[in-house]
C-alpha cells in the first residue's frame, strides 16, 4: 500500500487521501465511486421523504445536492445520466419565480431541495447542509431566505479543512449578499497553533465581519493590513483556557471600538489588568462583564475597586 510518511504516495489508482479536520486518512478509491452510483440511484429513484428516513443516506446528500446544480462549469452532472424533471426528488415546498410579465412559473431551486431535507439543523446535519449548498451552488434569494434556520447563520472557525472553510465561504458569500445577517461568528483556537490562520480563513473572517450581529474570538485575531470596521452588538473575548501576552491580547482592541456589549473572560495567571482596565474606560458600552478567577465584575467601578484592593494588599 506504499509508504504511509508520504501521502502523495497513496494518491494512485486504488488509494485517495482525504483531509479532513483530524488529519488526512485513506480510503480505496471504489468507495468514493460506489458512494456516487449510490447517490445517483437515490437522486432518480427516491422522492425527499424517503431520503430523510433513512439515516444512512446522511453522507450521500452533498452528491445528491451537486447532481443539483446546473452550472455549466459543473461536471457531476456530466457524470451520470440524470434528469430533474423527471427525478422523483421533488421538495415539498414550493417556489416561484417570474419568468414573464404575465405569468409566474412554478419551479424548484436547488436551495429549496436542500432546505426539504433539512427540516431541523442538529449539530451534525448543519455540516452536511452547508457542503450540499456548496456543491449545489445554491442562491439565497428575497423570497426564501426566511426559512433559513438562525442555527445556520453561525460561523464557527475552528479547526476546519480547506474544503469545510471553502463551504462556509461560499455560504456566507450568498448570505450577506442576500441581505441577511450572520447571528454569530466564532474564531476558535487551532490544536497545533493558536493564532495560525490560513488565509482562506482570514478571507471568511473579513467577510462575515461586514455584516455579523455576535463576535467571539478565542485567539488574538491579526490579520495583516486589515481591520475590522463595521459595528457588532455583543464581542465575547475567551482566553480562559489560553494565557496570552500584552502584546498579543492588544490585537483584540480594533473589536472593542466596534462592539455594544463587551464580555472578557480572563486567564488566572493574566497580569496586565490595569492596562484592560484603561482600554476598556475608553469605550462607551451598554453592557460590560470581565469574569476572572473567581470574580465577576459587571461594571468599571467594581473592577477598578478590585485592582485597588489588590494594589493595597500587594504594597
């Protein structure tokens, strides 16, 4: 099977690599092609309702989506012999578009065959929804974007694939520019480096900051030659877990002049209190809670009382 210290090794006739957010692992390249036959039978032989039945189809829907997408750049299309309008894969919603002056057209998009197979967004299905988006190539459009459910306006930047981020970016991308917000965007800290972000993520990071309601950043968020600018409501900073320097915490000040609501959760061992004390006295807030050790203090006074105490005490 070749040797495993060299991965490019295994990309032949019979092995493919797949990353995936745990590293990269191996399978024979035939399951990839039985998954796609599986998912062309299903596309033309199963109506939606037998589909979310049957949890064992869960890994097929991305292929099933792409099957949907008619973009002439597409080739899954190319690859089978499908054909929507006769598929029995028919949404229960309906949607319509004006095709003429006269008279609307009733027509299913492949948004819409997605959103039929998603009536709810668990944890686990939100993932498997936004690579059936991406590889349908779906629009959010004025009439639909209603029912996207709140859950899938969150962004997590976590320990993601290149593909996953890919996903995301295109989903945000189609999201904003339908008008809607994002809820949350949620910037995590890697396993191997805590501040080491590709630049498909910042690029997803500059995007969903135009136009996103809550910030929590778990890293000291650089990115070269940009800021943030656009207002948010609530910035959730958490190194609770994660001791950074002065140096590094100053990178999150660009995202305290942006924000209505500021709630700072502190390491144990922090100590350049002061110094948040005086970044923090410059802003004007409508809500404030720094939680360190065991305290928590929900106004300036209460934590300038405390650093006084504590100056009192170490004097």
């Amino acid at each position: 099977m070749g040797n495993f210290d060299h991965k490019n090794d295994l990309t032949n006739d019979f092995i493919e690599c797949i990353e995936t957010n745990l590293g990269y692992r191996y399978r024979f390249v035939n399951v990839a092609f039985l998954d796609f036959c599986a998912s062309v039978y299903v596309y033309n032989n199963l109506n939606s309702e037998e589909i979310k039945s049957n949890k064992k189809l869960y890994n097929l829907y991305p292929i099933i989506c792409g099957l949907l997408n008619r973009n002439e750049e597409s080739f899954i299309p190319l690859l089978a012999d499908t054909n929507l309008s006769e598929s029995r894969f028919k949404p229960e919603s309906d949607y319509y578009e004006e095709t003429s002056e006269t008279s609307p057209t009733k027509i299913q998009t492949p948004l819409m065959y997605i959103l039929d197979l998603f009536p709810t967004f668990p944890y686990g299905l939100k993932k498997i929804f936004m690579t059936c988006f991406y590889e349908s190539q779906a629009t959010i459009t004025d009439d639909i974007k209603e029912s996207i459910d709140k859950s899938l306006c969150q962004i997590w930047i976590l320990n993601k694939t290149f593909y996953e981020v890919s996903c995301q970016f295109y989903f945000v991308e189609q999201l904003i520019n339908s008008g809607k917000k994002l809820d949350y965007l949620i910037v995590g800290k890697s396993k191997h480096n805590k501040a080491n972000l590709t630049k498909l993520e910042e690029k997803l990071i500059m995007k969903c900051s135009t136009n996103v309601v809550n910030v929590t950043l778990r890293i000291p968020l650089k990115i070269e030659f940009w800021k943030p600018m656009n207002k948010i409501e609530s910035l959730f900073i958490d190194c609770f877990l994660t001791l950074i320097s002065k140096e590094e915490y100053e990178n999150f000040l660009p995202w305290f002049n942006l924000c209505e609501k500021l709630f700072i959760h502190l390491h144990e061992d922090t100590d350049f209190l002061n110094d948040i004390y005086e970044w923090v006295s410059l802003l004007n807030l409508k809500r404030l809670v720094i939680s360190y050790r065991n305290h928590v203090f929900r106004n300036l006074k209460s934590f300038k009382d405390f650093l006084n105490n504590a100056k009192k005490i170490n004097s």
